[in-house]
C-alpha cells in the first residue's frame, strides 16, 4: 500500500452532536501536520454528514453497513447510501460479531457489498484468549494461527474476493481480549501474529499481497503504547477505540506513527 501509516479512530457510540464536532476539529488542527500518517475517522453515522460537510478534508468511514443495498431492513445504513459521504467501513468488529451476532457469511456479504459501493473495508479479525506464543518457532505460530479461529475467520469472511479487491482491503487485527480492557497485546505479539496472517495470505492468495496489504493491530492502543507498534515494519497501523475520544492522547497516537516512516517490509513475508 501507500507509504503512510493508518490511524484509525473508531467512535462506537459515542458523542453527541457538539462533542463530535469539538472532538473532529480538535484532532484535525493537531495532526495537520504530521508526515506520513493518514487519520481516518469512524464516528457515529449520524454525525459523517455535518462532519464532511464543515471539514471536507476529513477522511470518514462508517462504523457499519449492511449487505443490502436497500429495502426493508429499519435501522440499517447500505454502503450505497455512504457513497460520496464515507471513503471506508468498518466490518467484522468484534461487537458487531459478539453483541449482534454477526458471522463470517454476513461479514463476507457486507465485504462484498462495501466493494460494490466503492467503499474501503476495514476488517478486523481477532482471538478470544491470548495465543500461547512464547518459544514457538515461527513455523509453530503459523499452524497454531491457521487453524484457530482468527485463520478461519480471515479466509470465511474475505471468501469470494478477487485480487483487485485484496488489493484495497484493509486488515485491523484486533484480539478480543485486548479491546476495550486495558490489556494490550505487546507489539511483539501483534507483530508475530499479524506476520503470521500475512503468511495465511501469501499461501491462500499470493505474495505480493501478503506483502502489500496493510495489517492494522487494535485492542487498548494509548499514547503509552502506541509507539511500540510504530516500531513494527509489519503492522501498518492501529485502530483506536477509546483513546480515540480525546483530543491530546489520539493526537499524540497519530504523532508517534508520523515519526516512523514506513519500511521496507518484504522480508517479513518469506
Ligand atoms: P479500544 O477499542 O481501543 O477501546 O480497545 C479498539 C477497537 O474496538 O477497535
């Protein structure tokens, strides 16, 4: 992908109206000058319009869609309808899979509907418990990850796509038990793992995507932590959940990933 670090912040459902409006200008004056760093916000759907519509230079994506371009689904928002609003979506998250039961048929659905619209997906993958990873080889990682839950979910929820659409798809790989609680997944850990799904792709899809695709990590990122990541050539960002909601710690997040330029990650592959 494009030399630049992703950092994503993902709203869930949060802000009112005035507090999105203050949290969207507050980040944007902040950030305007960081090199190398592309921000993308995901803020409640309500708020993309009046937010594209007073700040055009915001990158926006939608926390959510559903498969179906339109009809009797209340309450659902269509990628078709984000069309000119939104540049990408989010799909897959592990709210969106544990608290309303999305499975990797309707992820792969809303994938597929995401590209029709011209939308880029965001998808995020993840375990539920820390992988046991200490003094594994590599090799080891790779097996245990292929046939785990996160290596089944990464090929049933993205089955069907074709190489131009791998090509646009971004990855976040978020572990379940580092959202939202505190505990985040080393930079280490994120980095063998997100190596590993790397590999998973390399052998499902083909090398050059492997190494190309941009592989987010999620799941408890702060300004403490956030360069630990940035240290990593194979993880192409973050997607930031609560740290996200204030002005001075996402900045700072952002600002940590500007530093590290992007590396030459094609010996991460092989
Ligand atoms: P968190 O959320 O940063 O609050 O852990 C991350 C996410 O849900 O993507």
């Amino acid at each position: 992908m494009a030399n630049q670090k992703l950092v994503m912040a993902n709203w869930k459902m949060n802000t009112t109206y005035s507090e999105a409006m203050v949290l969207i200008s507050g980040v944007l004056r902040r950030c305007e000058d960081l090199e190398n760093v592309k921000i993308v916000f995901f803020p409640p759907s309500i708020w993309l319009v009046p937010i594209k519509e007073q700040y055009k230079q915001a990158l926006l994506g939608a926390q959510n869609i559903y498969s179906f371009a339109q009809g009797p689904y209340t309450g659902e928002i269509s990628a078709e309808m984000l069309r000119g609003i939104a540049k990408y979506a989010l799909v897959g998250h592990s709210e969106r899979r544990t608290i309303f039961n999305e499975d990797d048929s309707l992820i792969n659905a809303k994938l597929h509907a995401a590209f029709r619209a011209n939308l880029i997906p965001v998808m995020a993958v993840g375990e539920e418990e820390p992988i046991k990873i200490e003094n594994l080889t590599d090799e080891q990682i790779l097996d245990k990850i292929t046939s785990s839950i996160l290596g089944k979910s990464l090929l049933a929820s993205t089955r069907g796509l074709k190489s131009d659409q791998w090509e646009k798809l971004i990855i976040s790989y978020e572990p379940i038990w580092a959202i939202g609680t505190g505990h985040n997944a080393s930079g280490e850990y994120a980095a063998r793992v997100i190596r590993s799904l790397r590999q998973i792709i390399k052998k499902e899809i083909n090398e050059t995507i492997a190494s190309d695709i941009s592989i987010l990590y999620g799941g408890s990122v702060t300004r403490h932590n956030a360069a630990d990541y940035a240290g990593y050539k194979t993880i192409d960002g973050v997607l930031v959940g609560g740290a996200s909601l204030k002005i001075a710690e996402f900045s700072s997040i952002a600002e940590s990933f500007s530093v590290s330029n992007k590396w030459d990650k094609s010996n991460e592959v092989s």
